[in-house]
C-alpha cells in the first residue's frame, strides 16, 4: 500500500510505522530492491534499444514512405489536438463553444 505524504505529521507517522512493523519494513526493502534492478543503467539500455528499435524506427519508415498530404494532415491534426488540450486545461469550455459555434455560422 502506497501512501502519499502531505505534511510533516503524515511523514513523522509513516516513520514511525516503518519502526513498529517489521513486515512493513520489509516489503520496503524488497520493493526497493526490485526497483533498484528495474533501474540499473544495463537494464535502462536494453528497454530504451528495444523502445527505438521496435517502436521508433519502425514508425519513422512508416512515416517515411506516406505521402506529402498524409504527413501534412497528420501535422494539422496534432495541431489541433494540442491547441484544444491548451483551451481545455485554461478552463476554457466557453471559448471552445464561441469557436465552435463561429466555425459552423460561417459554414451555413
């Protein structure tokens, strides 16, 4: 069970825990020692190697080989997911709307 500390009494408490239970103490350990494994430079390589070999490249001669429209379209539409994404996470709904209901006016 993971617990997220907020304050200085929650992180005296989760110590102090961590002091009077032992199997707690331990599972820490174990935990620690399976990260540390996931963690280690040789471990970090491999999954970045097969990361750029099996996904990247792959992808990227994919990318290669579509056609100019395709390539261009793509880039409008990451364009316009981002732009949304911004809109939305200022809280923006209303812009949104406006925009949305100028766009369709002007299509009418």
């Amino acid at each position: 069970m993971i617990a997220l500390v907020t304050s200085p009494e929650q992180a005296l408490l989760a110590l102090k825990q961590l002091r009077d239970k032992p199997e707690l103490r331990r599972a820490m350990v174990e935990q620690g020692k399976v990260r540390a494994e996931a963690t280690k430079p040789a471990q970090l390589t491999q999954e970045w190697q097969s990361f750029l070999k099996d996904v990247v490249v792959p992808d990227y001669q994919r990318w290669q080989s579509a056609s100019r429209l395709k390539r261009n379209l793509y880039f409008l539409y990451r364009y316009i997911v981002l732009r949304l994404r911004e809109l939305q996470e200022r809280g923006s709904k209303q812009l949104l709307e406006e925009w949305f209901n100028r766009k369709s006016k002007t299509a009418n």
